[in-house]
C-alpha cells in the first residue's frame, strides 16, 4: 500500500470476516448521496462503532472522530488529524453497533448505516446503504413534514418504501439519488416523533399491483386532476392503477400551490413581456392594416374575452393555448396618436413555452400546470395548479383526506392507486458484525467539528451596475444550483452553500435569475434565494 504514512496509530490493521444477513431482514437501500455534490473532498464524522475497510485491511475508528477522505491520483487518502491512510480506490465505513456517520450539510441529521467512497478519474462517489425502514424515516420529513396528519404521513411512508424497493438495482453501484431525482433524503433527525410513529405502525408496508411492487409514484399538488402514466412521460404505457380522475381533496386544500394572473377587462395594464407575446400574435393585422409592427405602437383598449382550448390528450384540463379577444388602437408611427382599430382581434397564443411564465404561472419547470380562467365585474383570472408530474398519490391531496375527512392510509392509497394492492414484506434488519476489540484498545482521538466546505472568494470590486450578494434564502443543511444559463434546463455546474458571497454583474428582465461570478466562478442562480448588500 502507498502513502501508509506514520502518526499515532490509533488504527490497527486487521483482516475482518463479515456475517450473512439474517433470512428475515429487508433488504438495505443504496443511496447515491449526489446532495453533497462531491469533487474531491468528503467530511464525515463517526458517531458510535465503525471500521474502515477496503477488502485487505480493517481499522478501528473511535467514537467521535473526524475524517477528511481526499481524492489524489486515483486514490482515496483518509485524514483522522493524526494520519493519513491510503485506502485505494474503495473504502467503506462499516458500523457494528447501532452508530451513524454524519456530514457536514446538516450535522444534525444521523445517517445510520454504511457509507462506500469511490474513486474516479476527478471527483468520488459515495453510496450510504441503510436498512429500508431507516431510509423512510429519512425521507419522509423532507417529502412532507412532521406537521403532517399520521394517517398521511402512514400513506406516504408506504409510497416511499415501495418506491425505494422497486428500485433496487443490482446491476448499480446504489438504488436512489437523494434527491428529487428519485426521493429526498437526508439522514434522520430525533424531533420526529410522528414521522417515526407512521413509519413504525406500517413497518414492511408495501403495494403491489398484479402480484409485482407498484413504483407508486407521487407528487407535491396534481392541481385537482391526476395524470396518466403517458401524459407525464410520453411513451410509458398506461396502467389501471394510474387513472386520470379528479382530485376535489387537493383543490380543497389551501395549501395546494396556486399562483394567479389578473387581466383587467378596461386597459389593461400588462407586464411587459406579456404585451410583447400578444402583439407578436397582432403583426398580421397590423400588417394589412398599414400601421406600425412595434409593441409600443400597439394598445389593448378593452379585453373582451378569454378562454382555453386544446387540451395535451384528449380527455384531460390540462389545456395548451389561450383565446384572447380585445378590442386594440395602433399608431401609425410613434409620434402619431393611437387609433382604435374597428374591428376586434382574436387571437391563439401557446401557453408554452413563453406565455405561463411571462404570466407568473409558472410553479416547475414541467410545463404542466392546470390552467383556468375565471372573470369577475373587471376581470379575467387566471390560475396555475398543479406542482410535480401529478401521477398518483397528491400530498396535499392525501393531507387534506386524513386531517379533513377522516380517511385512514389505505383508504388514500386506494383513491390515488385504483386496485393497489398492500402486502406486508420483512421489516427486520440484518444483524450487525462483531468489531475486533484490538480495533478499539488505543484511545481515541479528540472528537473535531467537521468543517463545511469552503466557501469561494470574491475579491474583484462591484463595477457599474453590479452588486454584491450572498446565499441566504436556503437553509444551513442545503444548496443552490450555479448553473450555465438563465433557467432550469441549463447544466448545473455547482453548488453555492449558504452564506457565499457573490458578484451579481445582473438580472434577467423578469427577475428570476441573477447573473454572478466569484474569484474562481461564474454562471447563473434564481435571485429570489439571494440577499443583496447594501
């Protein structure tokens, strides 16, 4: 072995011999832990009896110690504050009584279980692997929250067991992400006590449909209306336990997310990408008309009526264009007066990819919002529903069915999975290894914070019309996506970890997203988790 350098040798090297698992236990979960967003650095701090092994070597690591694992040349060098070991290009930390790592984005949350580190050619993987029924009470508080009804949270646990299980992969380094690419997932924390009573009371849970696990889908709001497997994601094939049918639980829920657009019905006053979209739709009138083709030559003078058409698949609301009808004056150049045009337009503009959000309608990046129209004495409403893919199981759905109606989890499940059926699978865990007591007979270290990472620095004063800003509106144990452009479909490039001061050079026109660089970065993030410097 390379860089085996010496220090105070508190590891003591030994081969170690792994039990089976028992017959009865479930399965773990492999958890690709990408939240980190490791390069070549990875903090974890050990609570509790773990060995580092890489297949030739065991060492012991005492309660309470700090490592650094480094990724140099190919290798992964461990830190303890006393030595540094080469592991090769696999390590893993193995527990041997209940004990947890913890990392330094949310040192509150305990991860109980196994972590495997990686090498590849310039950054690491890392892959947690925890027993199924302590995967879910990490999940949970991220998908919903503690303040959830119990019968709700019973609901999603069995969602999120299910899902984890029908993921496993053999063929995989690990099963799920930890993020809303599969599941969040952020280790366990010890406040919640009805998270852990929903996951305790439907322990080894699961659906099935057809004798098979069912991959019980699930989302933030359906906006009302589920969705069908193929509307979601074009070229699946639909199954009946995904039916599209109305959702009144999660219309009736206040916190179902809505975001709302007025159009006053007398001159309207409208932002100014909006006026643009739909004066773009005017160019041929004006055109035969004779008069100017430039938005600010054009006036809407009085909205006659709106309304939708062409639902994406037929059957569904969830619509596609917009109908306007307005009576409108045009110029013939800009220092003429505005002339009403005799005859009203009526014009068909697409929803996306431009109007919705021009609109403020926008509520993901899915572009599958339940659009409708309303109209009061003086205007036309219109309003966004629906966050997440809206296939199965609606949260805000399945709250408002536990806390308002009464409904008990199986009951939710059945609503949102028509002819699920719930099995109950082994719920036990695999027993733990005996460590070696030669591992553990030199005293431990003294126990270390672990350091966050290191934030970037920006030294370049503020030019012109640039400020200064840091990360604020995200929490301690989180990040914000840097990415390569202004919106979601842009490669991300890194992450900002809270309090990273940044240089933003500007804003786009409607705000959303700032422009911003440090000393060694730059690209672009939503401005709205930003606080400025005065």
């Amino acid at each position: 072995m390379k860089r085996l350098c010496a220090g105070l040798l508190s590891f003591f090297l030994v081969l170690c011999a792994l039990p089976a698992p028992a017959e009865d236990a479930a399965p773990n979960i492999r958890v690709l832990l990408s939240r980190l967003a490791l390069q070549t650095r990875m903090d974890v701090q050990i609570q509790g009896v773990y060995t580092l092994e890489n297949g030739i070597l065991s060492c012991g690591i005492q309660d309470g110690t700090s490592l650094c694992i480094v990724l140099a040349d190919g290798h992964l060098i461990v830190h303890d504050g006393h030595m540094q070991l080469d592991m090769g290009s696999q390590l893993k930390l193995v527990r041997h009584t209940p004990s947890s790592c913890f990392f330094p984005m949310g040192l509150e949350n305990a991860y109980p279980g196994d972590l495997t580190v990686r090498a590849g050619d310039s950054r690491m993987e890392a892959v947690f692997s925890a027993d199924i029924e302590s995967y879910v009470l990490g999940v949970l508080p991220w998908e919903v929250g503690e303040d959830f009804p119990l019968e709700a949270l019973k609901a999603q646990a069995v969602c999120a067991r299910t899902y984890a299980l029908r993921a496993r992969n053999e063929g995989r380094t690990w099963d799920v992400t930890d993020t809303t690419n599969d599941q969040v997932y952020r280790g366990n924390a010890a406040q919640n006590a009805r998270i852990a009573q929903a996951v305790s009371e439907t322990a080894g849970i699961v659906g099935t449909y057809q004798g098979q696990l069912l991959q019980c889908y699930y989302s933030a709001s359906n906006g009302g209306e589920t969705v069908l497997l193929s509307e979601a994601w074009p070229g699946m094939t639909d199954l009946p336990v995904y039916s599209r049918q109305e959702d009144p639980y999660d219309i009736l829920n206040p916190q179902s997310p809505v975001r709302m657009f007025r159009m006053e019905k007398e001159s309207p006053v409208l932002p100014e990408t909006v006026h643009a979209l739909l004066c773009e739709k005017l160019l041929p009138l004006a055109r035969n008309l004779g008069v100017s083709e430039q938005p600010q030559d054009m006036r809407i003078d009085r909205v006659l009526s709106v309304s939708l058409q062409a639902p994406s698949q037929a059957g569904n609301r969830q619509y596609t264009e917009l109908v306007l009808s307005f009576a409108w004056s045009a110029r013939t150049d800009s220092s003429a007066p505005f002339t009403a045009v005799s005859d009203p337009a009526l014009i068909v503009i697409a929803l996306y990819p431009s109007l919705v959000p021009a609109m403020g309608l926008s509520l993901s990046a899915l572009e599958n919002e339940l659009i409708t129209v309303s109209q009061t004495e003086d205007a036309f409403i219109l309003e966004a529903r629906r966050y997440g893919h809206g296939v199965g199981l609606s949260q805000r759905g399945a709250q408002w069915m536990a806390q308002q109606e009464g409904f008990t989890f199986d009951r939710i499940l059945q609503f949102y999975y028509p002819g699920i059926q719930l099995m109950q699978m082994a719920s036990g865990t695999a027993a733990l290894s005996t460590a070696r007591a030669a591992l553990f007979a030199s005293p431990p270290p003294t126990a270390s914070p672990t350091p966050r990472p290191t934030l970037m620095p920006v030294t370049v004063t503020p030019q012109s019309e640039a400020r200064m800003a840091s990360v604020e509106g995200i929490a301690e144990d989180s990040s914000l996506n840097l990415r390569e452009g202004p919106g979601q479909a842009y490669p991300i490039l890194m992450r900002l970890y809270p309090h990273q001061p940044l240089l933003v050079l500007s804003l786009s026109e409607d705000g959303v997203w700032a422009h911003v660089r440090t000393d060694s970065a730059e690209g672009y993030c939503m401005a709205s988790f930003l606080s400025f410097l005065p």
